[in-house]
C-alpha cells in the first residue's frame, strides 16, 4: 500500500508513506494541515475526509459485503454475495465494499460530485 494517494472531499491529495497495523502516516495535505506526518488510523482520516480508494474485490459466495448508498441514512447497505446480475453489476460499477467505511467513503465521494 506504499505509495497510495489519498484524495480529500475538497480535492486535495497526501501520499500514505507507512501503513502498519492499523495505523497510516501521511504526507502533508496539499493546502491543509488537518494531517502532518502524525499517526492515524484509518477512520480517523475517513472522518477528515480523506477517501480510500475501493479495491476491487470479489466475495465468496454467500460472504458478506457493503455498497453505498446515498439513499439510506447509514450511507451504506449490506448484502450476501449471490451468482446473480445485480451482484455483478455492482461489482462491474465498483460498488462492492469489504467494509462500513470503505461504502461511506464511496457515498461521501459520490455526494460530493453531485454538489
């Protein structure tokens, strides 16, 4: 993961230098200083406004994944993997999340366009 660029909700960027554990040291924003070098973990810079991009990845059958959702006041809906075309679109689109916060991420990103 060295070497990822982070994007803030105002279009800024940082460079994750470190990540171990749970925990991502960052380069210094573009414009801001809401994170300089110091220890983070990943909520801590979701809650920011930095956003992870979304890995692609395909859940096991029956396993457990998250989408966003702009609709819903959780930002996210859950989901069981099925052999269907709905899963399949949404991974097609980028739309399957292994977490809550990599789905909020991505609704917060899609709302943000739409502004």
């Amino acid at each position: 993961m060295y070497e990822q660029i982070l994007t803030n909700k105002n279009g800024d960027t940082v460079k994750i230098l470190l990540h171990y554990q749970d925990i991502y040291i960052v380069s210094e924003p573009d414009n801001h200083k809401s994170a300089d070098n110091a220890n983070y973990t990943k909520e801590d810079l979701i809650s920011y406004g930095w956003i992870f991009p979304v890995e692609k990845w395909t859940p096991e059958m029956d396993e457990i994944y998250y989408i966003p959702s702009t609709a819903h006041p959780d930002k996210y809906e859950v989901n069981f993997w099925k052999d269907c075309d709905t899963t399949k679109r949404y991974l097609s689109n980028n739309l399957v999340c292994r977490t809550p916060e990599e789905a909020i991420a991505l609704t917060d990103k899609m709302l943000g366009v739409i502004k």
